[in-house]
C-alpha cells in the first residue's frame, strides 16, 4: 500500500469526498448511484459518528463512514459501516481495509456495542463480520448482511438505518 494518511472528515473536504464517492461507485453493479447524496444527507442531519478520509500527499482517495441504526426500533450502540469508497486509480491497495480498520476502532474507543454492513461477505468477514439470522435488514439476502460484535452481544430483529439510505 502507498503511503496514506487516515484522518477525521474536515469541512474543507466535504467536496472531494464526494468526487471520490462518485467516482468509486460509478460502475458498480449494485449502486444506486446515491451514496454521494446520502453521505450528504447524514452529515447535514449530524449522524455520522465516524466520517474517515484517506489522503495521499496531494488529495483525498478514499472515505469510509458509520451512522447509527436501530434494531427493533431501538439505538442501542450499533452502527452501520457505509459506504465505504476509493478512488478507482488507487483501489485495491489496501486503502480501503485500512480505513475500515480504523472506523471500527474509532467505534470501539466510543462505546459502540457493534458495527453492521451490507456487502460482500468474504470482503467483510476478513475484518471478524459474520452474517446472524437474527439480524434481518428487509430486501436483503441474509448472507450479506453482517455484524461484528465488540462487546460479545447478539441482538436480533429488524435493522433499519437512518432514512438518508432510502434516498431516491
């Protein structure tokens, strides 16, 4: 991996971080094409808990976030990994596992009881996710949707994120 350097979202890069959303889901099969505009849509409504950049010397190329969501209609410390995005000339070198890596600790060191995501699950599971079929996300096969528990919990029912994801 080149060297890159994992920081806290400021202000100044709320552009950028979305030209590198953008740009990162662009020809993917399962986008929506939307996740700039839900990223927007979380900061503006103060829920995202963590908000990562990765920069090289020059600029912004990659971004990951986590957002609270409910499980049978109650925040209880869980959060929601996404999206998560890297600038199609620097993918697959590592920037995005490493900030992954950094959010979960980033929710650990805050208290989260435990982090959820939607995606691929031998991508995810190298970082301890693991589908439950207590957890259920509606539309979903239940094989891509996963959980990492930091404090040993296990709940169960329906999860539902912040509205920003249902954007159309």
């Amino acid at each position: 991996m080149k060297y890159v350097l994992i920081r806290v979202e400021k202000s100044a890069d709320q552009e950028a971080i979305g030209a590198v959303i953008t740009s990162a889901f662009l020809e993917a099969e399962y986008s929506s094409g939307k996740e700039a505009a839900i990223v927007e849509i979380l900061r503006k409504a103060d829920v995202l808990t963590v908000s990562l950049v990765a920069t090289d010397e020059a600029k912004i190329i990659g971004y990951v976030a986590f957002s609270p969501v409910n499980i049978d209609g109650l925040n209880d410390g869980w959060f929601g990994l996404g999206p998560v995005a890297v600038d199609p000339d620097c993918q697959r070198e590592g920037i995005g596992s490493a900030l992954i890596e950094a959010g979960l600790a980033s929710l650990k060191e805050q208290g989260a009881r435990g982090c959820v995501v939607l995606g691929e699950p031998g991508y995810y599971g190298r970082f301890g996710f693991a589908a439950d079929a207590n957890l259920i996300l509606e539309g979903v096969p239940p094989e891509y949707f996963q959980r990492l528990s930091f404090d040993g919990s296990s709940p169960g029912g329906r999860v539902d994120y912040h509205p920003a994801f249902g954007v159309s």
